[in-house]
C-alpha cells in the first residue's frame, strides 16, 4: 500500500482506495468522480474511515515510498 501526501493537509498521509462505496465531494457523496482526474482516497486522520474525492496529479508519494533514481 501506497501512502501520499498533499500540500493541503500538511503531515496528513492518504492511500488511494478501490471501492464502489461513495466519496465525499464539497457537496454530497458521489461513487463517481466529480471531474476527471480524481481518485478516492482513506485519510490517515479520518477516524471515520470516509472516503474521500482527490486529484490523483495533486498526491505525491511519501519520502519512504519515492522510487529511486
């Protein structure tokens, strides 16, 4: 399992989740992506275990988990 980050959340660590159940948008619960390019994604913090809506280009991989060179 991969954990990434994201300039928003700093010290926030996420993985990119495979399921049908729905994501949180701004607005609502959606199983589809509300715009292209986004993943669903389990925060680390998020002791709810939601899932929620990110673009996967705005996600980097954590420094442990960056392929080398």
């Amino acid at each position: 399992m991969q954990n990434f980050t994201h300039r928003d959340r700093p010290g926030q660590v996420c993985t990119i989740v495979d399921s049908p159940d729905p994501a949180w948008t701004p607005n609502d619960y959606t199983c589809t992506p509300p715009d292209v390019g986004m993943v669903k994604v389990r925060w680390s913090d998020d002791d709810s275990g939601e899932l929620s809506w990110e673009y996967r280009a705005e996600l980097r991989l954590t420094k442990s988990e960056t392929p080398p060179d």
